[in-house]
C-alpha cells in the first residue's frame, strides 16, 4: 500500500486529508516540477493552486495512485503547459486575426485540441458580441484595426482615459468568458 512521507498508509486517511497531506509533503518538489516550465516562481505557485482546486473537487483521484508524489507533480508539470498554451491562445486572439488563432489550432493538430480552440474563438466571437456598442469599438479598434488608445478617442470623441476604462473592460469580460469555458474543458479534459 503506498504511504505519504511519515509511513501513513492511504488508506488509514480520507481523501481530502490525504490530499492536504500531499501537497503538503510534497509541496516544494511539485512547485519545482511547474517551475520547470514556468517563467518564474510565482507562476509555479500559482499552477500548484490551480491543481489543488482543481484535485479539492475530486479527492478521490489520488487514492488509487501508486506515486502520489510523481502523479502530483506530473499533473502540475501538464497544468503549466496547458497554461503556457492558452496564453499563448488568448495572446494571438487579442492580438491577431481570428486566421491567426487557427494557425495555433493547426500545430497541435489533435482533434480534441482543434474543437477546443474552435470553441474558444465561438466563445470570445459571442463576448465580444455582447460588449457595449462604444466598449466593443474601442476593443475592435484596438486589438484588430491596432489603433493606438489615442487615435481611438479621437475617432469615438471620448477623452484616452474613458478609452482605457473601455479596453479594461472588454478585456477583462473576454478572459472571464474564456475563463468559463476553461473550466469546462479542464472538467472535460480531467475526466479523460
């Protein structure tokens, strides 16, 4: 029977003691696992966050593993590529043409990985559509036609600082509809 460090064995403990033990005892060995992928040190403590909660919703998963410090670690390392991918998604997105986007789509070219970035483009196509008339102006203007906030505010006669609150905004209501269907995915994704 596999044990944490201590020789507790996993079976004398409930799920979600054995997962606060883990990430205990295991804690600087799984930030360096996603430190090894991550820029720095706050993103890796940030992906050991994430796979905590996302682990606190199914504790269980841990129980029938052999390692649970390499199944851990292993699941940070994959939490840390998943997060350099959809940054660098989201960064095309915000960035670029929607062709663009899909050329992403196209160097992974796994089926799962393709209706995954075909569903996030659906999804910011529909947050986009949702914005306010002027907030989505702004945002088009800036992220497609790469109008600097300045020329913006002269085009929709507003002052740069309402400009700026606008791109804020749009941004901000983006990712959190991207940040919806993240969670689904990885749901999704997990139960693999």
């Amino acid at each position: 029977m596999p044990t944490l460090s201590g020789s507790v064995s996993l079976s004398d403990i409930d799920s979600n003691e054995l997962l606060n033990r883990a990430i205990e005892d295991y804690y600087e060995e799984i930030v360096a696992a996603a430190g090894r992928r991550s820029r720095s040190r706050a993103t890796a403590l940030d992906i050991v966050h994430d796979l905590y909660l996302k682990l606190a919703s199914q504790p269980d998963v841990l129980r029938d593993k052999h390692s649970v410090k390499a199944y851990l670690c292993r699941a940070a390392v994959n939490l840390g590529i998943d997060r350099f991918r959809r940054e660098r998604f989201e960064a095309h997105l915000f960035s670029g043409s929607e062709q663009e986007a899909r050329s992403i789509a196209a160097e992974d070219a796994s089926p799962d990985r393709a209706l995954e970035i075909e569903a996030r483009i659906a999804i910011l196509r529909e947050a986009i559509s949702e914005l306010p008339e002027r907030r989505r102006a702004a945002f088009i203007l800036y992220r497609l036609h790469q109008l600097s906030p300045d020329e913006i505010a002269v085009r929709l006669r507003i002052s740069r600082n309402m400009v700026d609150r606008h791109l804020r905004r749009a941004l901000s209501h983006c990712l959190e509809r991207l940040t919806t269907i993240e969670k689904d995915l990885s749901v999704w994704s997990w139960n693999r």
